[in-house]
C-alpha cells in the first residue's frame, strides 16, 4: 500500500521528485515507469499541462493498480507568445533532446533583447487513485532566457532559465536549492498541503 508510481521515464524528473516526495512522506516507496515497462510510452494528447498530467497519472493508476503521480510542465517564453509551453519537451520535433531544445530556442530568441527575454516555467502535478480520486498541485517559477547555456545541474531547459533574485540558471543551483524555488517543489508542495487528508481516502480506497 505504501508504494506510488511517478509516471514518468524522465531520470532526472524522477530524481528530483522521489527527494521532494520524501522529504514529506518518508515512508512511501516510489517506482517509475522503468519498473512498468509494459506501460510503453503514453501520448500526451492534451492541450493544457493539467490534462496531460491527468492522463499520465490516470494511464499508470489503471495499469498498475497503484496510486500514480505524474506532472507536466514546460517553459513559456514571453516573446515567443507562450511557447514552448506545453510542448516543451518535443519543441525541435519527434527526435527531440534537450539540447536540440535548447538550440531551437536560443535561435529563436536570436535577435531579443534581455528585457524582453521574461519567461516562466510551469508545472502541474496530479496524483490520482485507480478509482479516480484526484490531489492537484501547481507552480510557477518567474525567470528570463539567457543568451547562452550555463552550468552542469538540471535537465531540460535549466542550463538557459535564469532567476534573477538568485543571479544563477536552474543549471548552476545545488539540488536542494532549486527543488525550493523551482515550479515542480512549489507543485509538489502545494499538492501536499491536501496529503495527509487524500491519503487517508486513498488507503480506505485501495483496501475494499
């Protein structure tokens, strides 16, 4: 029973969101979809990083059996009218990598000045029973795109999202400092702040 699924293959998500998920319920074990691989990969076909965190989450409670966690998340460029957004992942298309990400949107910021280089990232993240017994969380985390990669952390589009208050990018900030700013920390404990009370309903859940 005290077992989750994280609903995701991402090693870096998984990492940094078992040491935030245990750092508030120590006692749970946590599997990824590495430990399910006849889930295969599930589309995410929504339009909003709520959906597609609701279909994840939803895909892996029904195929496991399991309460499952999943979040979406992305950055959105001002200048760039929002996108990435949810689309992030595969911005430079179906072979997509994070550099290849990261290449696209440095190109495509070529010519913008810094202060209009405001962007955030955004995460939803949504745990659900087999039976459908939903805890949101969301975050936002305020920043501006640099004109060059910087530092070895992180994953995704961290080495160019640059906080200012903190004078760093997601890349170049410790583990423990960035799950304290960063929108997937702020998600992640904005969906606890309903735990123990979801928990409680799951468990009741899951022993019928």
């Amino acid at each position: 029973m005290n077992t989750i699924v994280l609903a995701t293959g991402n090693a870096g998500k998984i990492r940094e969101l078992s040491a935030m998920l245990a750092e508030y319920v120590p006692s749970i074990r946590v599997l990824g979809l590495a430990d399910f691989p006849e889930i295969g990969d599930i589309p995410e076909t929504g339009t909003t990083f709520e959906e597609n965190a609701r279909i994840k989450a939803v895909a892996v409670a029904a195929a496991t059996g399991m309460v499952a966690v999943a979040d979406d998340s992305g950055l959105s460029v001002d200048a760039l009218g929002g996108a990435p957004g949810v689309y992030s992942a595969r911005y430079s298309g179906a072979d997509a990598t994070d550099e290849k990400n990261v290449v696209k949107l440095l190109g495509a910021l070529a010519d913008v000045p810094d202060a209009q280089r405001g962007c955030h990232f955004a995460c939803v993240m949504l745990t659900v029973t087999p039976g459908g017994q939903e805890l949101v969380g969301r975050g936002v985390w305020q920043g501006r795109v640099t004109h060059a990669p910087a530092g070895n952390g992180g994953f995704g589009y961290d080495p160019v999202f640059f906080d200012e208050e903190l004078g760093l990018t997601a890349a170049e900030m410790d583990a423990q400092v960035k799950n304290g700013r960063s929108h997937r920390g702020l998600a992640v404990r904005d969906m606890l702040h309903g735990w123990p009370e979801f928990w409680k309903r799951a468990k009741q859940e899951l022993e019928k």
